[in-house]
C-alpha cells in the first residue's frame, strides 16, 4: 500500500465536504498540491482527503507542510 498524506475533518455533510478545496502545503518549497476526497463517513460526519506520497516528487527526508482548506490554514488531528 502506498503512503498518503491525510486530512481528517468532522463535522461535514458529505455535499459540504466535497464543495471543500483542500490543498498540502510543503514548507521547504512552497509547492501546492490538491488533495482528493477519499471518503466520508456519515456515523461521524467525517471527511478524508488524501495525496499518494509518491505524486509530490518531494526528496527524501524531513518534510514539513501543513494543509488549506479553503485557502485556510488547517492541521489534522491524525498525521
């Protein structure tokens, strides 16, 4: 299985989730990447977005990123 990086929210309806523009930033560079809903929960109303590691093309080592959602900043409560 491939590694992703992953943001969990609570509290979205399945519509209001996949309305979100959710994106990962990466410090080092300041490169942007959308992130894509993988799935939704409807027992705790919650969303996951998610990246495969592999589509960034980041060199190896310590990177650091936080995510927007809707152009604001935002950390997940899983990393």
């Amino acid at each position: 299985k491939e590694q992703c990086i992953t943001l969990k929210l609570k509290g979205f309806k399945e519509s209001q989730a996949k309305k979100l523009s959710v994106e990962v930033v990466f410090q080092a560079n300041s490169q942007t990447l959308p992130l894509h809903l993988a799935s939704w929960g409807a027992e705790q109303l919650q969303a996951v977005w998610s990246l495969v590691v592999t589509a960034a093309e980041l060199p190896a080592g310590l990177i650091f990123f936080h995510f927007r959602v809707n152009g604001a900043f935002a950390l997940s409560g899983e990393h």
